[in-house]
C-alpha cells in the first residue's frame, strides 16, 4: 500500500531531489492554471523558493506519495506594524488527488500557524481554471472580497500611434517623466516610500485589510530578493515640477527566465493629481521603452480589480483584454476552526 505523508518543506534545506519534485508538482498545477505558458525552470524555482524578504514568514507543507508531491500548502504572513490580523494561504493539489482530504489536512496546519501568530483573518485566491478551489472556499464558509481579473495585451496587436498621442498630450509643461531601472535611488527613498502609498487608494471591495505602511529597509529587501531572483524592475514616474513632489508611478517586472512575458506591477496617481492624463502619459511612455529595449517581450499581464474602472479603461484602451478571472477569498479564522472541528479529515 502507497504511504502517503505530510512533510514540512524549507527551501534553505531542501535536497535537490526535493527540488527537483517540487518543480515536477508545481509545473503540473501550472500546466492546469496556465496552458500557454513554458514549464518553470528548476533554478528560477529553486530562486524564487530561496529568496523571501526577511519581513515575510512563509511556512510550507507538501504531501509526498513516494517521491512524488501530490500536493502543497503555504502561510504567509508579514512581520510589519500593519494586518497583523491577517494570514495569506495558498493550497494546491494535483487533479487525481482532490476530494481526498488533503486540502483538509493542509488546511489544519495553517490554521495552527493563524493560532499561534494570533491571525485571526485568512485570505487566498482561487483561479477559474480550477472550480475545485472555489468549490472549497465555499464550503469551508468563506466570502467573496473581491473578483478580479488577469488583464493581458499582445504587443503585436499595439496601437503604437495611440501612444504616440497619449504621450503629446501629456501636460509636460507642469510634470516631467522619469526611469529608475533596478534599486530606488538612495536620495529619493523617503520621497519613494510616501509615493508607494499612493496603492492605498486602489479599490478593496469587501476586503478586510488596512493601509499598508512601507519602510526603506523593506523596500531594499524587496529589491535583495528581486536581484537573487534575476528579475528586473522598471520603475516610471512623474514629478510635478513647481512643487518636486512626486505625483504617480508605473512598475513593470521582466526575468529572463520568461522573456516573452513581462508583468504589470503597480500604477497610481495621488488622487490631487489626476485628471490630467498622468496615468495614459507613464503606461504609455513603459510600453514604448518595452517595445524598444525587451524586443523579445510578446505579451504583457497585468491583474485588476473588476471594480476599478479608471485603470481598467487605461488598459482596455491599450488594447489589454481580459485571460482569465480570479477571486480573493476571506474568512475568520474561528469559522475554518469550526469546519475542521465538523468535517474531521
């Protein structure tokens, strides 16, 4: 009889065996979640495994079968003054192993780490391409806190003369444009900090979260990880030119472990400012700096929020649409307490 167990799964100590199973498991729910996409390579998984800023505590669980995974669970929760009522998880199990239990059995242990850090909200995500996570949010009692979607523009299909205009009509006489490629400039962090608040004003729907306060040491743990990562960050942004201060900013990440896609990080504008195009004028101004110096990027993602109108018209006007829907779940604690307590696994 095939022995099934539950182990811990620290990638400062794995094997590359371990590796090597874990790459093999997530590449299958990849596979499911992303059929478009090139598998993962074992080193960028092995990089992005290994690389955590120290300000994020994530504990891993995998349910080995042999020497196979069949399936993984994952906390997450942030060392910061901010949502310490909150833990992020994340469950995964391969097709011909669900309804089993082993989401179940996962799901225990982390709620023994919600208990033991005093967490007393959990939160995850679950993607259309497999109606079983959503199936288990919603028998596990969990509500809906906000839908979104993963937004995607094929460059190919661009309307470079629409950029061209978006960046004409910019009002550069009161703002100008500028590029920091990789790490923050030391004598802007405190200006940089104050602007990556500007996220504070995205929509939250029904999620319980609160404003997320961010520091210079987080900031450059973030890049210490991008780096060990091999990931590039593009950072554009505008700066009002009477006052100096800075008035939005667009990310962009791009590894070349995925050269053909490049992911669509934040973009804001302080709520004073807009109104005024400063959001078409840094989307535009990226895209344009893409098509020049990533030639070989064919597509762009992006994730939105389906309530947030303004950047969703940006978007759809460049010629994003939509690849597929996802929803962000929460539920208390106390309440997946009592559905372990009902259902033993």
């Amino acid at each position: 009889m095939t022995q099934l167990q539950i182990k811990p799964f620290d990638p400062q100590t794995a094997s590359q065996a371990e590796f090597e199973a874990y790459n093999a498991f997530v590449n299958q729910i990849q596979a499911e979640m992303w059929p478009e996409d090139p598998p993962t390579e074992l080193e960028e998984l092995i990089r992005g495994l290994r690389s955590t800023p120290p300000f994020v505590v994530r504990r891993r669980w995998v349910v080995w079968c042999d020497k196979k995974i069949v399936a993984r669970g994952v906390a997450t929760f942030w060392r910061t003054e901010d949502n310490q009522h909150l833990l992020n998880f994340d469950i995964a199990v391969l097709p011909e192993w669900r309804r089993q239990g082993w989401a179940k059995r996962l799901l225990r242990l982390i709620a023994d780490v919600a208990q033991q850090e005093k967490r007393r909200l959990l939160m995850t995500g679950t993607d259309s391409a497999i109606p079983a996570g959503e199936a288990f949010m919603r028998r596990l009692g969990a509500q809906p806190g906000q839908a979104n979607l993963t937004n995607q523009l094929n460059l190919a299909e661009l309307d470079r003369e629409l950029l061209r205009r978006w960046q004409e009509r910019a009002p550069k006489d009161e703002f100008e444009l500028g590029l920091w490629e990789g790490p923050y400039p030391e004598e802007e962090l405190d200006a940089i900090v104050r602007l990556r608040e500007v996220m504070n004003t995205a929509p939250r729907d029904n999620l319980e979260i609160e404003d997320f306060k961010w520091t210079r040491e987080q900031l450059r743990q973030i890049e210490a990880s991008l780096a060990e990562q091999k990931t590039e960050r593009w950072t554009m942004y505008v700066r009002e030119k009477k006052t100096r201060n800075l008035a939005g900013y667009t990310e962009v990440f791009w590894s070349a472990f995925e050269p053909e896609t490049l992911y669509q990080g934040d973009t804001g504008v302080f709520p004073e400012y807009r109104g005024r195009g400063l959001g078409k004028w840094l989307k535009a101004a990226m895209l344009e700096k893409i098509l020049r110096d990533r030639p070989q990027v064919k597509r762009v993602r992006t994730g939105n929020a389906n309530s947030n109108a303004p950047m969703l018209k940006i978007n759809y006007e460049l010629g994003f649409r939509p690849y597929k829907r996802w929803t962000t779940w929460q539920v208390e604690l106390e309440k997946v307490l009592e559905y372990l307590r009902s259902s033993p696994a």
